[in-house]
C-alpha cells in the first residue's frame, strides 16, 4: 500500500451510489487515475479487521457471512494464508461481479490487497470464468496499471476456472484455480484452514472486497448511513423479468422489493411473483413481494426476477430444476438422484402427466437438504420448495388438466447447452 | 463412551449395510442413501455404530467422540 495521506482526502460517496459510483455510460473500466481521484488514495486502517467487524459488513456471494469474522479466521490460522477472490460468478441469472470487473476493477483490486494485508497474506488470487473474456481483459489491464505504478505489496494473479454453477463454492472454486475438476470436498478442513496448497485461504466474493476497499477509506459509520441497523450498507442486484430496466442496480440493504422494482422503472406487465436471490432463492408471491425487505439472509448473489403472470411458473420452475440437476458436481447420491427425481416430477407436472405429487416433491426437496457435501441440493431443494408453496392453484390445473391457463415461455435465464 | 456418527457423503456409494446394521440411526432414504441420526450414540447403541462404521465397504461413516461435538 503506498505511503500517501493518512486520512482520505475525498468527500465519501453518498448512500447511493457506492459501488457504482463514477461508472461512465460508455462500455470501459475507471483506470487507475480516475479510480484514485474519485475514491482516494487506498488507505489501510491499522486494525482493518475491527473497522470491518464494527462496519457490520457481510459477505455478497450467497452466504451472508460477517466478513471481520472470516477474516479473524483466516488471521488466526498457523502458517501464510492467501486470498482468493471469487469473481467466477456461475449464477446464470446474477451479473453483478462481471459488472464490477468490466467498469470498477480497481476496487475490487483495492479491496483483495487489503484484505490480503489484514490476514497477513502476500498473494491474492482473482478467479474469473474462463468465458468472461472482457472481464479479464479489464482485470489483466488494472493489474498492470497497479504494478507499473507500484501500488501493492501484494502479488495479484489471475486465474480463470470453468463456467458452472457449483464452481463458485468455496472448496470447488479452489480446486479449479489449482487445475483441478471443480468439485467440492468434504468439509472439514475448510478453506479457511486448509485451502490452496493446504495454505490457509480466504474466499472472499469481489463484490464483498468493493465495499471492504470503501469500508476501509470512509469508516464503519459512513459505511452504516445506508442500510438498516441489521443490515447496514449497500448491496448489488441483478435484475431481470418483466421489468424495465434490467441489469445490475445497487440498492441500499432493507430497501423493499417494491422500492427496487420502483427504481428500476417499474414492472412491464402484472407480475405473480417474484425470485428473490437466484436458484438458489426463494418465490415470493407479488401481493407478499411489495413489503419484503432485501437483506442478506434473502438476497443470496442478489438475482432477482420479476415473474410475469402470463408465463407458467410450473414450466420455468421444471426447467431450472433440470439445470440445477445437471449441475450436480455428481458425488453425493442425495444430490444427483434426488435432484434427477425432482427435475423429473416437475417436468412431468409442466408436460401433463396426472401421476406426479407435488406433497412428494415437497417431501423429496426436505429430504436431500443438508446431505451433501456443499448446499446445491440445499439451495435447489429451497428453489422448488418455494415454487410448489407459492403457485398451488397453478400446480393444481396441472395435475388435473395437464396444463394450466398461463404459456410457456423462457423467463428464468439459463446458460446455453454445453454438454452435448 | 458416547460418539456422533458422522457420514461423508462423497465417500457414500448407498450400498445400505449401515442401515442394516444400525436400523436404530440410520435409515435410507427413497434412492438408498443413509439418513444417519445426528443424536448422540450412547450405550448399548455404540456396538452397532461401530459395527456399522467398520463394515462400511467405501469407508464414509466415522464415530466421533462425543467431547468434539461442541453444541454453540
């Protein structure tokens, strides 16, 4: 970190936005400059685990960790740990990070030195998806203005690693970046005490490093003047459905799905509910969806899809189920059989079959929660379990009549085949 | 002498003899994989865990202590 003022310089950003803030229209990254001028020289607190820890920041990938508790973690392990920024982003619907790549590297940069720093690391790694080609591009340019002007002390690489849904979990993630098939282990030893090269590793999402690199210039209470008490600061959302302005928008934590619908110009036709946090979330009916306030424990990745009621939630729901099915990593039984089973119920229940329960698929989503060696088939189970509560009548004129009053039609966004 | 069973879900082929042998904790769900009880084995009961950890064929089912289950 270069020796340069102790105190930032630069009036902080507002409550919004942050993350986003001083993103041009055109299509290219703040360089360096713009970056320094606008943010600030980076500034390492002393003690930058209390400043986080008292900023109340939580982890942006899906978890929801506290981030100082994490970061004490990995400090308190024996031997060097290392940083590795999770920027592969496999969730179809979510574009967050990839966002943040393409026009904000340097904060992202910013936020995985310091952390690096406060757990005594002398290497970050960033993993970007192998498929995300001007992301990397824009990474590999930030990397080399920093080193060109000599602003770490901390050596950044970058590593690509497949496309997948399960490669962004932690132990998956840091088998890819080692060469490795993407599969996640057993748990324990966790990353954060045996990881790349056995070292101790801190898995931080990119777009928790942003906010930790602002956390670290502007304080804990700047930090906490957007948000709520429970969940202070920012948060980025990727919004997609029937809804205006589609994309990635940043929002502030405990703002209400009908404040963000609102911000992003409003629906474009009656919505009948609403995906809140990805795949991996939960189905909120709209007449419920306007009060629910987004806060980490909800939001997952942040994806967010506003639902049209002419579509057939039953359809879509069997299509993401078939995704998540053969996105199993393929080692534990309860994932890839219970997962192939529910696809297959719901498939059925879309395409007319009078014979699927939807009480067994229900009791099916319970039974593979929770026995596996990561969450997909947590986070599936969740998906579909929250379909089936949230669209009974439509469940019902499919198990009757083969069908139901709404079309067809491809809402949910889902990566193109790549296995033939 | 009180353990926790504990399975390794990746080691786990759904081969069923836990089950068998300990039909006290372990059941098998709809695709024959164990849904292991994660209650305290004590007593009479930790015969069976042992019985059913060692004849595992792929080795997924280990006994803990108990002292290394610490409730938050």
């Amino acid at each position: 970190m270069s020796a340069l003022a102790a105190q930032p310089m630069l009036a902080p950003p507002g409550r919004l936005p942050r993350l986003l803030a001083g993103i041009q229209h055109e299509d290219r990254a703040i360089s360096l400059d713009a970056h320094l001028r606008r943010f600030g020289p980076p500034h390492a607190p002393h003690d930058l685990i209390a400043v986080v820890d008292a900023a109340g920041l939580r982890g942006r990938g899906g978890a929801g960790f506290p981030t100082a508790r994490k970061l004490a973690a990995v400090a308190a392990q024996r031997g060097r740990p290392i940083v590795v920024v999770n920027a592969a982003e496999g969730e179809p619907a979510s574009g967050k990070d990839k966002v943040l790549l393409r026009f904000n590297p340097h904060l992202v940069l910013d936020g995985a030195v310091l952390a690096a720093a406060a757990v005594g690391a002398k290497q970050a790694v960033v993993a970007v998806s192998v498929e995300a080609v001007t992301e990397r591009a824009r990474l590999e340019s930030a990397m080399a203005e920093r080193r060109s002007r000599r602003l770490d002390r901390v050596g950044v690489k970058l590593v690509t690693v497949p496309e997948g849904f399960v490669t962004g979990e932690e132990s998956a993630l840091l088998r890819a970046v080692a060469g490795k098939p993407a599969r996640p282990t057993t748990k324990p030893p966790y990353p954060f005490q045996q990881g790349l090269d056995g070292k101790p590793t801190l898995v931080q999402n990119a777009e928790t490093l942003a906010h930790l690199a602002l956390v670290a210039r502007f304080g804990p209470q700047w930090f906490r003047e957007a948000g709520t008490d429970e969940a202070p600061g920012t948060a980025l959302v990727t919004l997609s459905g029937a809804v205006a302005r589609r994309g990635v928008h940043e929002i502030e934590l405990g703002t209400t799905l009908e404040e963000l619908l609102q911000q992003a110009g409003g629906v474009t036709e009656a919505i009948s509910a609403v995906l809140v946090g990805g795949y991996f979330g939960s189905w909120v009916r709209a007449e419920e969806a306007a009060s629910l306030r987004l806060v980490p424990g909800n939001l997952g990745a942040g994806a967010v899809i506003a639902f049209p009621a002419s579509a057939c939630a039953v359809a879509e729901a069997a299509r993401v189920a078939r995704y998540l099915a053969g996105e199993s990593a393929g080692q534990c039984g309860p994932c890839v059989h219970g997962l192939d089973a529910i696809a297959g119920g719901l498939e059925g229940l879309a395409g007319g079959a009078h014979d699927v329960d939807a009480a067994r698929l229900e009791r099916w989503a319970g039974m593979v929660a929770g026995r596996g060696a990561c969450r997909h088939p947590d986070g599936a189970a969740r998906f579909v379990a929250s379909m089936l509560r949230a669209f009974p009548d439509e469940l019902r004129q499919h198990a009757r009549h083969g069908r139901c009053s709404r079309q067809p039609a491809r809402i949910l966004p889902l990566p193109k085949e790549r296995r033939g | 002498m009180s353990g926790v069973l504990r399975l390794d879900p990746i080691a786990c082929d759904g081969h069923g003899l836990c089950a068998e042998l300990f039909p006290e904790r372990i059941r098998l769900d709809d695709w024959g994989f164990p849904i292991v009880d994660p209650a305290p084995v004590t007593g009479d009961l930790a015969a069976h865990a042992r019985r059913a950890v060692s004849q595992c064929p792929k080795l997924a089912l280990r006994l803990e202590r108990a002292a290394k289950v610490a409730s938050s």
